[in-house]
C-alpha cells in the first residue's frame, strides 16, 4: 500500500470511528485503480446540515446528498496519474494532490437501514466512489461510463472482501502507529556552552535545537541571562546552557552576567569551551579553564568559526590550547555553516548520565514565549543601534495575551539610560523605533505562527545597569 496522505476530518460528536476503515479504503481503491505514486486526499465527515450548506455554497443546490467529490485534477478513467502532468506533483509535499470527498454520516446510516447493511459498508462504497470521481470517472447519464464506473465500484469492494453479504472486519482494526515508534528517553544531562563574548555561543545553540530560542548579533555581550536550549534525539535528551560572555564587568549587570557564567559551569555533565579559530589562549579563556578545572566536568574544546580559516590553520589552535588544559576532546566546527555539528553531538551524546527527561520531547527551550518575543525585539536593538546605546538597553514586556481570533497582543517599553539615546532610539519622525519595530514583529510571528501585533514606548532609566532593583524588575534572576 503506498504512503498516501490521508486526511479525515469529523464533525459529529465523539470519536470518529471511521477512520482506520476509511484509510484502508481510500488506500485500496487508489492501489486497485493502478495508482503508482503518492497522493493526498482530504476528507470531511459532516452531518445532513453540513453537506447541505457545501450544496449550496459550491453547487448552489439545497440538498442533502450522502457524498460530494471534489477533483482537483482534470483526469481520464483508467489513466491514473504518475506525476508528469501539469500540477500533478505538489513541490513542497511530492505528493499528487487528488482532492476533497465530503460524506454525509447521517445520510449514510439512513441508506444502510434502507439497503440492508452495516454503516460501514455504506461509507466504504461511498468512499470508493468519491475515489473514481477524483480520478476521474462520472455518472452523469447512463451511459458506458456510469457502468464502467460501477462495475470498478464493485470490483474494488469485492477486493476488499466486502459484498452485499459480507463485511470484512479487518477493515475496522485500528491502524499501526504512523512512522518508527517513539524511542523512550533514557538519558539526559546538562552541558553548559561557555566562551568569550560573540564566540557564536547563541549560533550554536540554535543551530543544535533547530528553533531560534537565543538572540544572536555581532556586538558582543548579546546574551544576559543563562538560557536552556533542549534536544531530544532518539534515546537521548540534551539540554544546553547558553551563557553570557565572560568579559570584564563595568557594572552591576556586568557583575551578574559574570556570576552566571561561572554558576554555569558547575553541576552540569559536560562543558563545551567555545573559542575562536585563534592561535592564542586568552584572558577570559584562561578563566574559564581554571573553572573547568575546579569542576572536574568533561570538556571539550570547540573551536568555532572554522569557515573563516584555513584548515592547516587549525593544527596551531590545538596545540595552543592542548598546553594549556587537557581537554576530552577538540572538535573544529562551523555554527553558521551548521558545519561539524553531527560529531559534536555524537561525541557529547557519551557523556549523559541514564535517567528520565527533564522536558517534553518537542520543546526546544525552557523559555516562556513571553521572555522569548522580548529579547526578539532586544536583538534588533541590537542590530539597528551602534557603539554603546544597545548594551544601556532593557526590554520589558507590559502585556502578552492571545485573542480569541489567535492574534498575539504585545506591549512593549524599551528603557534607555539617556534622553539622547531616547531621541536615536525613537529616530527622526520615529522612523527608527519603527524600523526596530517592524523587525521585531515579523521575528515575533515567525516564532509564535500567528499574527503579532506590537506597540513600542521608550522611557528613560538613568544608569538602570547599577540599580540591582531596576535588574530584577527587568527579568534578571540576580539572587540565583
């Protein structure tokens, strides 16, 4: 039975049971009438009211019928397609997109106590002729081809093992699960990425869990908080710290996203120093392998940024680094290019203790969307701003709440520490905040998918990075 995609869509109260005897019907049909390739299929299960309203708005007729096809394709009896005709291969899914059969259940256990029969039987034969019409069969006189039709109706239900006597009861059996089954997740550990600041620290974690959850730009010092990026991948779940920078505090926040740095480092499973292609241990670089050290933690050495180099230029990199600590392993790798990263994982996956998930499968972050669509608009701050303005920037979310419509509400304030920084920020006729704003939101629905809409202020909060109140009300867990 080929792989084809079949969507059924119900309508009625309860569970739709149905479904496993309509996916194995559509299947059977598709295969019976020499269909060779993938296609899709939509299907509506309705009431007697809900066909009648597709009459009228598609036909303009106020009936009630028991079934309604819909062929997207122009096709010819007995010529099923093999996706070399116009439109039949959609390119973003490769399948044959066939069309929509809407069935009447209502209608159909009324036509099955007329005729005799179970309701199953009635929906399989009005499925089976929902099927011939997308692939191009008719009925509308009585000619050859309404008896080419029923003859193929016939033929395809007595294949199926279901007549006028008999129901196969196969056909009702629930379907196998869909794909592989879900691999148990057996273990999982905590590995911190530490570097210098604009090493590529937030590339990497949103290049490893394919979301972006961590802001990233060219100036250094972007991220403030210790972030959690999550991956789960077969029988593993990784959960990584991305953390600010280590660099020289100037303040108070300075101070605190120092403090993070070094917390980070301990208790976690694994420890990935990331540096750039440079020949050179440095400062903070020194810092932090001292830190590493006193830890005792795995390490690994990921030299980052291997794109901008050449390769024989990282031969001088590890030895720089190999006299300096003994690292469990040293692997070159390209974030931006996502070059390198498949080792990496490999190699870190052999570090993670047995034990359950500390998250859902499918989340990426511990982040709430809230934090999140805040340091959106932060990171274009970041990248509409220059020199110091950007870093004497807070961002604070004042309202986020969903209408009933699915539109996302955003209020935002931007604090600054200087009314000169309020007028840049804002720009000439507010072109600036505009732009920033703009940016912001179409990150923001991207991220969300759905629509955001987003109102911006700018307020003054002189010197707010020495203030440890105006930092804790800004969303930085100083006492952590």
């Amino acid at each position: 039975m080929k792989n084809h995609d079949i969507y059924i869509d119900w309508e009625l109260p309860g569970p739709n049971p149905y479904k496993p005897l309509l996916t194995r019907v559509i299947s059977a049909a598709l295969e019976q009438e020499g269909v060779a390739i993938p296609c899709s299929v939509d299907v509506l299960l309705t009431t007697d009211q809900g066909i009648r309203e597709i009459n009228a708005e598609q036909r303009e007729v106020d009936a009630v019928t028991d079934v309604l096809s819909f062929p997207y394709l122009e096709l010819t009896p007995g010529t099923p397609p093999d996706g070399t005709g116009e439109d039949e291969l959609d390119p973003e899914t490769g399948l044959c997109p066939l069309g929509d059969m809407v069935i009447s259940v209502e209608r159909a256990r009324e036509q099955a106590e007329e005729f005799g029969h179970s309701v199953q039987r009635e929906i399989a034969y009005l499925a089976v002729h929902s099927v011939l019409h997308l692939l191009g069969y008719d009925h509308l006189d009585e000619g050859p081809q309404k008896a080419q039709m029923r003859a193929r109706e016939e033929a395809i239900l007595e294949g199926l093992g279901v007549t006028r006597d008999h129901w196969n009861e196969d056909l009702d059996k629930p379907l196998e699960p869909e794909g592989p089954q879900e691999v148990p997740v057996r273990k999982c550990g905590m590995l911190t990425i530490c570097g210098r600041p604009n090493v590529g620290k937030s590339t990497l974690i949103n290049a490893l869990v394919g979301e972006k959850i961590a802001i990233v730009s060219n100036k250094p010092q972007t991220t403030r908080n210790r972030i959690c990026g999550v991956l789960t991948r077969g029988d593993s779940q990784f959960v990584f710290l991305d953390t600010p920078g280590l660099h020289r505090a100037r303040s108070r926040l300075g101070d605190y996203m120092v403090d993070v740095v070094k917390k980070s480092v301990a208790d976690v499973d694994g420890i990935l120093l990331l540096v750039e292609p440079i020949p050179n241990v440095g400062g903070p670089e020194r810092e932090l392998i001292e830190q590493i050290k006193k830890v005792g933690a795995p390490a690994v050495l990921v030299i980052n940024k291997i794109d901008t180099v050449e390769k024989a230029d990282l031969l001088a990199v590890i030895d720089a680094y190999a006299q300096v600590c003994d690292f469990d392993a040293i692997l070159p790798i390209s974030a931006k290019e996502k070059d390198g990263l498949e080792e990496l994982l490999d190699l870190l996956a052999g570090y993670l203790p047995e034990g359950p998930q500390l998250f859902p499968r499918d989340a990426v972050t511990d982040q709430p969307e809230r934090q999140i669509c805040g340091e959106i608009l932060r990171e274009k701050l970041l990248y509409c701003l220059d020199k110091e303005i950007p870093h004497g920037t807070a961002v604070e979310l004042t309202k986020f709440s969903e209408r009933d419509t699915g539109i996302i509400d955003v209020a935002a304030t931007i604090y600054c520490e200087k009314s000169s920084h309020k007028g840049i920020i804002i720009g000439k006729g507010g072109a600036m905040l505009k732009k920033i704003s703009t940016m912001a939101r179409e990150d923001m629905e991207r991220f969300m998918g759905t629509q955001v809409y987003l109102e911006t202020w700018v307020k003054v909060k002189e010197n707010w990075r020495d203030n440890l109140n105006l930092i804790k009300s800004f969303g930085f867990d100083c006492d952590s």
